[in-house]
C-alpha cells in the first residue's frame, strides 16, 4: 500500500516534513510512505493554462496523487488557514472535478504549529476542501503544538503521546483503503 | 383516463416501476429556500396479495443523482454526502401497510450510506386504470421526513451570523407511476 505524504510546507527544517517523516516510521508492515517533491514548481492556478497537456509540475502532481491508495497531509497553519502553495495544488489537482485523483480516496490531515494549537484551524480547512473535492477524509486528527519541543535535534518525534497519535491516525488512513478495496471487491 | 381518486384498499397484483415517468427526489431547506434533486435511475415493485398483504421496494442508484449544476452532483455523490463509491444505493422495503381515510402509510426500512432505519412514508395511491397501450397502472405520491444525520450525511457550513446553511430534516418524495406486471 502507497501513502504519499504531502507538507504544506516548503522550509528545509519545516516541522510538518518532520511531522510526515515521524508517520513513515510508524506506518503497519506493507504500508509504504513517499514523500511528494516539488510543490515549489507549481505555477499558479489558471483556467487558461489547465489545459492539456498539464504543466510538467502539475502532471507529476496529478501522477502522484493518482498513484497513492492514500494521501497524508500535514499543514502548518498562516493566518488561521492553509499555505496558499498547498491549496495551489489542490486546486489543481480537483480539476476536472469528477475525475480528478483524490476523489474518494482516502486522506488524513495532520499539522504543526510553533503556537499552542498545533495548525488545528488550518487543519480544519483543509479537511473542509478536501471534503469538497471528493476525498475520503478520516475523522481523527493530530495537532502538534509547541513542535519546537517536540522533536529532538535531528528532527525526529521524541512525543510519545503524539507519537501514538500518529500511529493511530495513519491506522484509520489504512484502514479506510482497506474498507475501500473491499468495495470495490466483486461481491 | 387519469384519476385522482384515492384507495381505501392497495391495489392487488404485482406492479412494477415505470421508472421514467416516476420521481424519486429530494427536499431540503437551503439558505433562503427549498433545494430539490432527484435520483434518475430508480426501479421498484409493489406486491399486493389477495389477503391484503403487501410488500413496496424500490431502489435509487446514487450515482444517478440529478440536480442543476454538475459540481454539486459530483460533490453529493462524495463521502461528504451520500458516498456512492462505498453506498451505490438507496433502499427501501415496507411491508407494513395502513390505508384510512385515503391516506396510506407505508412503514418499512430505509437505507441511505449503508445506515437502515425505520420510516414511514405517507402519502396516497390512485386506483388502478387502463393506459391507451392496454397496460393497466396504479400510481403512488409518497413522502417521508428524514433527519440526515441519522443516516450519517452531515455536511454542513455555517452562516455569518451563526446558523448552518443546511437543514437537518430532509423531505422525500416518491411519485410512483406502476404498471401491471404481466
């Protein structure tokens, strides 16, 4: 099973790659997690150019996200809501609407903060577009606050709480593939 | 012929849907109004016996939900609304059946996103009569209140001043054209 872990942030030392990294170390046997590049090189969103072929940038997006069985979003928070590179690509992604690679499938959303919420509104937020564009969005949710104090020197989890947290929340993402295979499955 | 009359009795025999001429729809307060939709691809069966007993099942794909935007089609067949990935359909079976004063009340199971809870549908059924093809039909105007939380679709946003956009009860109207099965 392929999770593709996506950060709202692009900083080098940013908390929510961390976040992600933390998740790949805690995923169930046969759970892969990779890491999506490149969110940089999305080019604004515009009707004009949503044409194909799809910007170079945009077509490994759509490729992906269509090649995952799950998507991890870990969002930090600017002005009460979501970095607007991330929905950028969001945008992109949900078009056309009723084809587009994150419909039903299963996503979770995470996010950290240096404030004491842990990105809760961002996270509710991206929970709401991804809910709009046809996601299958698990219901729990992780928010790290204080993140500075939460990982160690070499950007590693040291929370066991959240560390739990986390592996339950990645649970529920796998489950909710699991529920869909099965679906899908000839009765 | 149409009539408008209405039964103190089902009508017997086995009847089946013309799904064509039938609505299966919906209606919810939105905003500052009532929002309708409905499903185009249904199919269903009344069976009436001699004894007065009697079964109506019908079925909605809901892949087929029908309403003026495709956006909004496309994001109630999503797990915000219906999720007719994992729940294609609706269902519904009664077997319980009271006819008085012109009114029927059909009282059975509905099943929308995998949730099966009693209600009842109310409404009226007009007697039998022959079509110009030589077809006999009966028909049915049925309606049930639900509240969609109990069946799981929850979506909502709220209002600058407070208040949700969407109501929590949500009317469906079943107008049934039946033709005698052969």
């Amino acid at each position: 099973m392929k999770v593709l872990g996506v950060s709202g942030s692009l900083r080098r030392d940013s908390y929510n790659t961390r976040l992600l990294e933390a998740a790949a170390e805690l995923l169930p046997e046969g759970v892969e997690l990779a890491m999506l590049e490149g969110l940089k090189e999305i080019p604004p969103y515009d009707q004009d150019d949503d044409v194909e072929p799809a910007p170079e940038a945009v077509a490994r997006l759509r490729e992906r996200l269509a090649g995952a069985d799950a998507v991890l979003f870990a969002t930090p928070e600017y002005n009460s809501s979501i970095p607007g590179v991330l929905k950028n690509a969001i945008d992109w992604a949900s078009r056309p609407l009723m084809t587009n690679p994150l419909r039903f499938k299963p996503v979770a959303v995470t996010g950290a903060s240096t404030g004491a919420f842990g990105a809760v509104w961002a996270q509710g937020e991206l929970r709401k577009v991804l809910g709009a564009l046809g996601a299958r969005v698990v219901e729990a949710a992780v928010a790290v606050g204080h993140a500075p104090t939460r990982f160690d020197d070499a950007g590693r989890l040291v929370d066991e709480e959240l560390q739990g947290e986390l592996r339950e929340l990645v649970a529920d993402l796998v489950a909710a593939v699991e529920d869909r295979r099965e679906a899908a499955a000839p009765a | 012929m149409t009539s408008t009359d209405t039964m103190t009795r089902l009508p017997v025999g086995t009847w089946t849907l013309d799904p064509v001429h039938s609505t299966i729809g919906f209606e919810v307060e939105y905003l500052v109004g009532t929002f309708r939709g409905q499903f185009r691809d249904v199919d269903g069966r009344l069976a009436v016996g001699d004894d007065g007993s009697a079964t109506l099942e019908g079925s909605a794909r809901v892949a087929s939900v029908d309403v003026k935007d495709e956006q909004l089609a496309a994001h109630l067949q999503t797990p915000d609304f219906f999720d007719a990935e994992r729940f294609p359909e609706l269902r519904f079976l009664a077997e319980g059946f009271d006819v008085s004063g012109g009114e029927v009340r059909a009282e059975g199971e509905l099943t929308i996103k995998g949730v099966t809870k009693p209600v009842a549908f109310v409404g009226t059924v007009t007697p039998p009569s022959e079509d110009p093809f030589g077809r006999t039909r009966t028909g049915a105007v049925l309606t049930a209140k639900v509240d969609r939380h109990d069946f799981g679709v929850s979506w909502n946003t709220p209002l600058p001043g407070g208040d949700k956009a969407l109501a929590d009860e949500v009317a469906i109207n079943a107008e049934l054209f039946f033709t005698a099965q052969d």
